[in-house]
C-alpha cells in the first residue's frame, strides 16, 4: 500500500512515522539540519531506550560536518540507543519505522521543509501476504546499513528486576565513537559494521563493572552456515533453555511452538497469518532476512507449527 504527499503533509507524515515507531527509527539523509520541531518529535519517539535510532548519512567524506553539524551530532549522541553510520555514495533520503517508510526527496534540513517544493511516497507494511513493497524497501536500506562506515555506537544498559519480569534503565555505553577523526583515505583506517556491536546491555543485579566491560562486542556472524552449524538445528530442541522472539528479538523462553514475546503474540493474533514474514530465528537471534514465521520460526530447519492462533500465551 502506498500513497503520494507533498508540503506540510509530507512533513507531518515523517513526524508520524518517527513518534509510531515501537522497535527502531531509521533516518536515511545525506544532509542533516534539525529545527527545534523535529528535536521535540525525535526525543518524544525515543523517550523508550528500547527504541533504536539508526542515522545514515552520506556525501563529504572529507569533512562530515558539511553533512551534519556539530550541534545536530552531539544532539544525536545524546540518545542511549544510537548508531550513527556513514555511506560516501548516498542520495537516497527515506524515514522508517518498523512498519512503514517515507521515500521521498527532502532531506531532513530545515530550510528543505520549509522552503524547497518536495514530494514522497508512504508505504507500509501489508499484514495479509508476503509481497510486500515495504518489505524491498526495508531490506535494501538495511543491507545499506550494514555496509556502512560506522561513526558512532551507543546502547543503553539495563538491569534486571522483578526475578528477571523487569528492568530498570541504568545509563548507557559508548562503544564506538570516532566522530573527531574519522577519514576514509587514513591509511590506518579500519571499517566496522553495525552488526559487530551489541544490542541493549541487560545486566542482573549482582552483576559488576568489571563483568560489563567484558561484554562489549558479540562474536561476528557468519555470512554463510557450515555443516556443523546444521548439524546443531538437529540438536534435541528440550537443551536450549531460552530463544529469541522472531519479531522483536526479545529474549524469552526456547519454545518454538510460542516463538513470540507475549506482546508481540497479541499483536500478531489481530491477523493471525501463520506465513507472515518475521525478523529473527528463534533459536539463534539471527536476522533471518524475512525468512522465519510463526510456521517456521526456526531458520535452516524442517520444524513446522501447526495453526496455533487458539492458544494462550504463557
């Protein structure tokens, strides 16, 4: 599903598109300039350190801050959830959510909203079926991401309460900032993508400093699967105590029969599509690149559900 906006439409759709997100914000613009206005849109979106703010810009390898300012950079650095990226061939200019995007030719730059004729498409995710023009556009953006020159990574830590049910802010991790130096033409630079970083810290209560810092990068994933990786998925499914929800990526019991966090479950009784396309595997947390379901929430595996819609979740 897809529809045409333009003028102040346009502008209060992206706003809408960044204050409905509930898993992550994707700004895509080679030239960044916020006004006061998208500050208050951006900080209200973000207000849930869960949230994931992803900022790709473009263009001026020589100097990013033709492509961004200082004052827009350290505004951005001050979230807890936050990758900024950089790709030198960017033009694109698009705004999503976890459910929908704004392609569009503004970028985000306060004299473009204001003064500039601009002009983009909304599309959005369809519940019922797989083709899906949402769906092409998310995934090219996020092969993009994942291609991109990292800037700059924050992940806000938690801790654990309530036996593990809750859990508490407790501030947040720099693990990658190279904002003052980075220069694609330095010999000694070394590029790193977004996937070498963890996703949001989640300590127990006991757990020390010292513990923290040795959990600051999860091991790479592997572009392809061995034999022995498939010989694992045959492994007796009871030896795993807790898997990932295929929506969300949420750490919740190993069940493949109840693949879902208990929100996410809810959400997803609204349609009831056992082949709606999914993110992660339950089993290993990967990106599964739309391959997983609540048929088949487990990747390079033969395991099925039946329909299962009638079930409680718990």
């Amino acid at each position: 599903m897809s529809d045409f906006y333009t003028g102040d439409k346009l502008n209060d759709l992206i706003e809408d598109v960044f204050l409905r997100a509930k898993k992550e914000i994707i700004i895509i613009s080679p030239f960044i300039k916020l006004d006061d206005q998208y500050k208050k849109v951006i900080d209200k979106a973000t207000e849930d350190h869960d949230v994931h703010l992803k900022l790709l810009i473009g263009k001026n390898e020589d100097d990013i801050y033709r492509s961004i300012s200082k004052e827009d950079l350290e505004y951005f650095k001050s979230h807890s959830n936050i990758s900024i990226l950089y790709e030198p061939n960017l033009h694109a200019k698009c705004y999503m959510n976890y459910n929908e995007a704004v392609i569009t030719s503004m970028n985000l730059y306060d004299f473009s909203a204001n003064n500039n004729v601009e002009a983009g498409v909304h599309l959005k995710k369809v519940m019922i079926g797989n083709s899906n023009s949402f769906i092409d556009c998310y995934n090219s953006f996020d092969k993009i991401i994942e291609e991109a020159h990292c800037i700059f990574i924050q992940r806000p830590v938690f801790k654990k309460k309530l036996f593990g049910l809750a859990k508490d802010f407790h501030g947040t991790k720099t693990l990658h900032d190279i904002t003052d130096d980075f220069n694609i033409s330095d010999f000694s630079y070394q590029k790193v993508s977004i996937s070498s970083f963890q996703d949001p810290v989640v300590i127990n209560t006991q757990e020390t400093k010292t513990t923290l810092e040795r959990r600051r990068k999860k091991p790479e994933r592997k572009s392809s699967i061995s034999n022995s990786a498939n010989n694992r998925n045959n492994i007796k499914e009871e030896t795993q105590k807790f898997g990932y929800c295929i929506r969300t990526r949420e750490k919740i019991p190993y069940n493949p029969a109840q693949p879902l966090s208990r929100d996410a479950y809810y959400e997803w009784l609204e349609w009831k599509n056992m082949d709606y396309s999914e993110n992660y595997c339950h089993k290993t947390g990967r990106n599964s690149n739309y391959q997983t379901s609540m048929r088949k929430p487990i990747l390079n595996s033969d395991y099925e559900n039946e329909n299962i819609w009638g079930a409680v979740w718990g």
